[in-house]
C-alpha cells in the first residue's frame, strides 16, 4: 500500500494524464495539472516552512482547495482546512489553536482572511500557481515524510463550541480508503458529486477517492441542494454515479419532491452517513432508484471517517432503524461498560474503536488526546491506544452493530433511563415532522421537543401519549421554521437552549 497520498498523486498522473480529477461547472483540472500546480505551491511553502508544519487554507467549493491541500503536502507540510461559511469568531479560534505562519486563500476570499485576527502571512494561491517546481527542494522536503506523518487537521464543531483540531496522519487516510473501496469498488469510470464543505471530514471521500480509483469528482454548487430538481438534474448532467454524502443531505430532495420531476438516471452506489437516515425518506430513494446500493456509514472524525458499514439489502418502512454494520477492514470495534469491561452480546455499551485508522490525537491539545485516546482496557500485553466515541452501542446475533445514541445524551428521569434519540426518531416517524431534536432540562426536569415541519405540537404530544409511557412524553413541543445548524450541518443545541424557561 502507499505510503502517502502523493504516490498516489504521482500514479494518477503518469497513468491519466489527461483525465479529468475534479470539476466544478466549467473550471476543471485534470490528474496532469492538479500535480503540477500543487508542486508549484508546494515549492513556494517549502522555501518558506520547514517539513510538517501546519498551513492554514481558506478557500470555497472550488478546484483550486484541492492544490492548496496537496500543495501543502508537497512541501512536506500537513494542512488545516477553514470554511468561508464559518462565522469570523469561529475562524479566529481555529487560526489560534493551529498557530500557522501561512494561511493559503482563493481570492475571492483574500478580504475576509485580511479581517480575521491573524498575525502570519497571507498567500492569494492564484499568485503562485505559476512557481517554478523545484524538484530538488520538494524531493528534501518530503524526504523524512512517512506514512505516520500528519496529512490535515480537520477541527470538529461540537455543540460546546469549542474546536478540536483533529490530526490526521496519511496512513490513516489511506487504510480508511482502501477499506471504503474494497466496498465501494470505484473505478476510473466512476463521477462521485461532492455534498460536504470541503473542509469537512466527509469530503475527504470526494478528495482522495479521484486519486486511488482515478475515478472523478464533481463540486456541485451549495445552492443546488435546496433545489431539489436542479440537483438531479446537474447529476444527469455529468452521469454521476455515485454520491457519499450527508443523511441530512439526502433527506432535502426527498422532502422537495425532487423525484418527482427528475430521477438521477446513472447514479447506482450511494453512501450516507453522519445522523440517523429517517425510513420514511430513504424509502423515497430506494423506490426511485430500486437497482441502486445504499451503504449506511457510522464513525468519528478520531477514526479518520466511517468505521463501519452496512449496506441496506432490505426495503425500508418508515419504522425502520437501520444498522451501522460492521467494521471496515483496518478497523476494529469494541463495547465497553462504565468499568471499562467488555459488554456481551446483545448488551449495550459505549463504541470504542480501535486500528491504524485513529487519528493521531487533537493538535496542541495533549489532555483531550490523553482522556480520548486510551489504552485498550481489554488488553495487558501491549500498546494498543481505543477511541472512546461517546456512543452507545449493541452487538446484535448477526454480528452487527445497532447504534442507540450518545452516552451524554442517555438521562435519568422521573427515575427510568431515557435515550433522548429514542425520543427523536419516533418523532420523525411522523407525517409532517422534517426535523426534530430532544433536550432535557435537568434543573426543571423537563423533556424539550423542537421540531420543524407542518405537524402540530399537539398532535405530536398526543401521539406520545398513545405509543409512550408517561415518562416519556416530552413536556413542551416547540415548533420553529428551521433548526438552528453548526457548521457542519448538525442542530445547534445550544441555540435551543435559549427556549428554556
């Protein structure tokens, strides 16, 4: 296997020269000029950074963020994706915790990075894309690179607000990727559309996968996903074939109707993962598209993506649960209890993963690492650090994984135990209810529904009373327009927070 990501660069260009890796309208690179331009960059950071030094990229959904990445990398560098999207404050925090002295920018984000709290050096990659390679330099450069060494920091946007920088090292990318392709089974002829910001975890996919597979990725337009039909229509357009996207993101053209107006006619292999997939709009999918593979991912940004898969062989209902599967290989999965013993078949307890894929810990943060990443409990003999994810889970008697919620998110109330995604998946059972999120407020011991969508409160608090027991009827329903979102899609709960009273 490869040792880096840049082998695989090297590969592609020598074998697909010509080949187109990634598209965005009519702006295009191919395998060719993507390795050509990114050495241009690399050999401008490298007269500048000594190898594994973080750079900092702010740019768009856009071909050039992907030579800014592998620029980086050329130099020996790793780098730290930004969203423009991102409020400033947010930026702000991510440029302190990394600390960089380059932060690479697409210009037409050069007026928001000269207004961000930054005291580096701020690079337009437009103006450098035509250095001179300097063969000789990035050779040295890369020359202590191993396949441990930090590919990205990718910083999570937990509800806390605080970011996470998670490291990355190229071995776990590639280990993560070979395991996603032995499932997927991608090949040149493949055109995967991008969903996810791409400096998200989950564009990595659409990043990478056009290296391994030589396959191609096309950048939709953000706008396009809130227009259902139009984004079907633009994956007809380039006979997209395949789509790893967000459940979030699959769930908006299911809701629009865009089925009903156009079916995607090429695409076969889907991919969602990161929230729970409602039934009732997967059942959508499938029925529009009955040849089609649907694979359920389930993992942390600490294990590089998704851990797991299971690929929905079975036709949905609206009260389906999906699994989360297996693990990929490279991985391995245990549960453990609060005493850190494992659980037995059937049992729930917290997820914990474990293999080449962990992330290398959270940058400059070594006590989070430290609590996050821990020896294996379950192993006296030698060092082998788990990731605890803070997810709960139950090994089923076919092998597979049932995900039940997170193990902040389980509460004690009116003295039973009560999983507050229990709660939000009967919710979103219902006719009408596009969106729902679950707090308890513990100092008034009260259960908070939020939902959006054209259901009534009172419809919904009546069919809690009717399918739960009493204790877990929610005691106030509040209904809003949209739920309030954090960068990377998921509910904002601590703007829910400002409902309680």
């Amino acid at each position: 296997m490869d040792t880096s990501v840049l082998m695989m660069l090297d590969r592609a260009s020598k074998n697909h020269f010509d080949k187109v890796a990634y598209r965005n309208g009519e702006e295009s690179l191919t395998f060719g000029e993507l390795r050509k331009l990114t050495k241009a960059v690399g050999s401008w950071i490298a007269r500048k950074l000594p190898p594994e030094s973080p750079v900092s990229v702010l740019a768009g959904r856009s071909v050039i963020t992907p030579v800014c990445y592998m620029g980086a990398v050329q130099a020996g560098c790793f780098y730290a994706p930004m969203d423009s999207a991102m409020p400033i404050a947010r930026l702000n925090q991510i440029l302190k915790v990394i600390n960089s002295e380059i932060m690479l920018v697409s210009k037409d984000n050069l007026e928001l990075a000269n207004s961000l709290e930054y005291k580096g050096k701020i690079v337009a990659v437009e103006d450098i894309l035509d250095t001179e390679a300097d063969e000789a330099l990035l050779a040295s450069a890369v020359n202590n690179l191993t396949e441990y060494s930090p590919l990205y920091a990718i910083f999570t946007s937990g509800s806390s607000g605080v970011p996470k920088g998670v490291i990355t090292s190229h071995h776990s990318l590639l280990c993560y990727l070979d395991g996603l392709n032995e499932v997927l089974g991608l090949t040149e002829e493949d055109i995967l559309a991008n969903q996810s910001p791409l400096d998200y975890i989950a564009a990595v996919r659409d990043i990478y996968l056009p290296l391994m597979t030589f396959a191609e990725t096309v950048i939709v337009p953000k706008n396009e996903f809130a227009m259902g039909a139009q984004l079907f229509e633009t994956l007809n357009k380039y006979k997209v074939s395949t789509i790893c996207w967000s459940a979030a993101g699959m769930e908006v053209p299911a809701k629009l109707g865009a089925f009903e107006e156009v079916v995607p006619e090429y695409l076969n292999k889907i991919v969602f993962s990161g929230s729970v997939f409602p039934g009732k709009y997967l059942k959508i999918w499938q029925e529009n598209l009955p040849k089609a593979r649907f694979i359920n991912q389930y993992g942390p940004t600490e294990a590089t993506a998704s851990c797991t898969y299971y690929e929905v062989k079975e036709k949905v209902t609206e009260e389906t649960v999906l699994s989360i599967g297996k693990p990929y290989k490279h991985y391995g999965i245990l549960l453990l209890d609060e005493e850190n013993n494992a659980v037995p078949e059937g049992k729930e307890g917290e997820i914990c993963v474990k293999g080449p894929c962990l992330a290398l810990g959270y940058y400059g943060d070594a006590e989070r690492t430290e609590k996050s990443f821990i020896q294996n409990p379950l192993n006296k003999n030698y060092r082998e650090l788990i990731y605890k994810t803070g997810d709960l889970g139950r090994i089923e008697a076919d092998g597979n994984l049932t995900f039940i919620g997170r193990k902040d998110r389980q509460i004690k109330h009116m003295g039973h135990r009560v999983e507050l995604a229990e709660l939000e998946l009967t919710a979103l059972a219902l006719e009408g209810v596009e969106e729902c999120c679950v707090l308890y407020h513990a100092d008034k011991k009260h259960l908070y529904m939020f939902v959006a969508g054209r259901a009534e409160s009172k419809d919904i608090v009546l069919h809690f009373r009717k399918v739960m027991p009493p204790f877990m009827v929610p005691r106030k329903v509040i209904k809003l327009e949209e739920m309030p979102k954090l960068p990377n899609g998921k509910t904002d709960m601590q703007k829910l927070k400002i409902y309680f009273k």
